[in-house]
C-alpha cells in the first residue's frame, strides 16, 4: 500500500500518520478470511519507519514486523540532513525535494529539517516502548539511512530481534549481483515471516518472487 505522503495516500507525512496505517489493520480485521491473529507488516526505507512505528503502537494486533533499513533518529537530524541527504547519489531520484513533498507545508529545507525532527522516534518518545517480535535488515554501507539508527533500533525494546545485516550493502542491505531485491525478498524475508507467522508449509509458495 502506499505509504503516508505517498502515491494515493489521503495523507501526509505527520508525527501521528500511522493512523492510517491503523485504518488499514481495522480493515483487515473486518474481513472473515484473515486469521486476526497472524497479521505482519513488511515495510521498505520509509515503509520501514511505520513498519517500525507500527510494531510499538500496534503490537496487540500485529503478530511481526519486518523493516528493511528504517530511519530511526539521526536520519532525522538535521545535521544528517544537511551532509548525508542533501544531493545523495544513492537514491534514485532528488532525495530532498522529494522528501519535502511528502510532507504538508514543507517548502524549504528548513521546513523539512523541523518537520524531520519531529519523526523521530527517540523524539517521540517510542523507542524502547514494548514492540511485536521484529526482523531487521539494513546495509553497512547504506548512505540513506544511517547504521548507527539500526544498531539503536536492535539495542531497544523488550523482545529480542532477528537482524539480517549486509557489511558490504547498501540501502535496504542491497549488493550488486549479489543481494538484489528479490534474493533478499525469498531468501530471508519471506523464510522469517513463515516462522514468526508460524505458517503451515504446505501453504507457503515457492514459485513467487
């Protein structure tokens, strides 16, 4: 699903958008074909942080979550800002301004360095609250979103974590030809979601990436 701020989103980004995220599990919930008890959320960079978000506020109703490189803290300093973010060759695109744009009435980067401040989980008060059982990966080398907010994340909470870390990745724990998307996709989300989902094998299918 798109993400707050993102694509058909009917919001921006906010400290209190994982609202939407709630709707989402209401939903899900509502329907008699989902087993409410066995419900997991995968986010990806920004999916990551409400992945993230979503483990702590939602932990009642969500069984695990998986977060492939979520920004935690310093990703949201606006000294990382300013020497990390701004002109990033790492991410596809224009990294700031599309950064702004995902937020409602950000239009400078001063804008952006106050809205950013105000996502941060240290800053929320979040980090360290009881969370659902989580799978973290991230890459060593990752430009985008700081190690350290990984290493802060796995040292937080009160359930152990499982953490997939690529020395030799970028973000989202990529590696040329050796970690791309779908590799990490089948070879260690999906094998860890069957386990903390605890799903029989006989439903689990092979022949998707």
């Amino acid at each position: 699903m798109d993400g707050p701020g993102t694509g058909q989103a009917p919001i921006k980004v906010s400290e209190n958008a994982d609202r939407m995220l709630s709707r989402v599990l209401d939903y899900l919930q509502s329907r008699p074909e989902v087993d409410k008890a066995k419900i997991a959320m995968h986010g990806v960079s920004w999916g990551a942080y409400w992945a993230t978000k979503m483990s702590i506020v939602e932990r009642a109703r969500l069984k695990a979550a998986s977060a492939q490189s979520p920004p935690v803290d310093k990703f949201f300093q606006r000294d990382f800002l300013m020497k990390s973010l701004l002109g990033n060759r790492e991410y596809l695109f224009d990294q700031v301004p599309a950064l702004m744009n995902i937020f409602e009435g950000v239009k400078t980067i001063d804008d952006l360095a106050t809205a950013l401040s105000k996502m941060s989980l240290v800053n929320q008060e979040q980090l360290g609250k009881p969370s659902t059982p989580m799978l973290i990966l991230a890459g060593v080398l990752d430009t985008q979103v700081p190690i350290s907010d990984i290493y802060l994340l796995l040292n937080s909470g009160d359930v152990p974590k499982d953490a997939w870390i690529n020395p030799q990745g970028g973000h989202l724990g990529r590696q040329v030809k050796v970690w791309p998307d779908p590799v990490i996709f089948r070879q260690v989300i999906i094998p860890w979601l069957v386990r903390a989902l605890e799903v029989p094998t006989d439903k689990v299918r092979t022949d998707k990436p």
